[in-house]
C-alpha cells in the first residue's frame, strides 16, 4: 500500500498525519511525504534577469521555502515514526501548485491513496472548503482520505 501525505505544517495537516497513526497498516505500506510550496505572485521567470536584487529575492524565497519545507516533512515524519519505526518513509519538497504537485506526484508514485487535511494554511484558504482537498477528492484517480481537525471550525 502506497500512501501519499500532504503537509503544510497546519493543524489540518497534522491531524491528517494523526489519521495515518491511527490507521492499522500493513508492513508493505509505504509512505510519501510532501510539502508543495508556491512561488510568489509578483515574480516570474522573466523578472528574474531585470534586476540582480530580484534574483536574489527569489533565489532567497527557494531557500526559505525549502527550508520550511524540510522541516515540515521532517517533523511529520517523526510523529509517523514515533508510532511505528518500521515504515517505509520517504519525503519531497517541490514547488509548484499544491493541487497539480500533489496529484502529479501521486500519479507518477501510483499511490492507493491520498491522504489530505481539510484546509490549508492560510487565512483565504478558510474561506473555501479546502480548495487543494475538494480537487484532489474529484480529481485523483486513487482514493483521498480528508482530515479534519476537530478542534477547528
């Protein structure tokens, strides 16, 4: 069984790795971690060569965000590891849009199921019924477990 976890460090998240810890797997399982970041809105590629202090900014902004990244992976996959030290755990930061990044992922690893927290980060991202959950729910070709966290709204 492959299972593919998205995490981005928020109590939805964590509540979608507390539902793998609560999950009797088989020991053949294994599991994906990812953490997708996004760049920023007002830089593209094509700012990139106009100004020295722009790519800087955005070679600054990878850093950071992969940094983060790791450490968001690194800790969920800790709490895996603390329930059960015998899975199979791999993880990946990678850029682009969450949604895409992380059905991409799960098509080319084959994953059997994705699993997801019910919002993301973010203030907007509450508006919405976790935008990234309800496209990987209609769009994934594998199952998709959404996690909430009881505790939130």
């Amino acid at each position: 069984m492959k299972i593919l976890l998205a995490v981005d460090g928020s109590d939805f998240s964590k509540a979608a790795v507390d539902e793998i810890n609560k999950m009797m797997l088989p020991s053949y399982a294994e599991i994906c971690i990812i953490n997708v970041y996004e760049f920023p809105a007002m830089i593209g590629p094509e700012l990139m060569t106009t100004s020295g202090s722009l790519n800087n900014y955005f070679e600054e902004y990878i850093s950071g965000a992969k940094k983060i990244g790791n450490k968001i992976v690194s800790e969920a996959s800790d709490v895996l590891k603390s329930k059960n030290e015998a899975l199979a755990i791999t993880t990946i930061v990678v850029s682009g849009l969450p949604k895409s990044a992380i059905l991409e992922k799960a098509g080319d690893w084959k994953a059997d199921l994705i699993v997801v927290g019910s919002q993301g980060q973010g203030a907007f991202s509450r508006f919405l019924l976790g935008s990234v959950s309800q496209y990987l729910a209609t769009h994934a070709k594998c199952s998709v477990l959404i996690a909430r966290d009881k505790d939130e709204g």
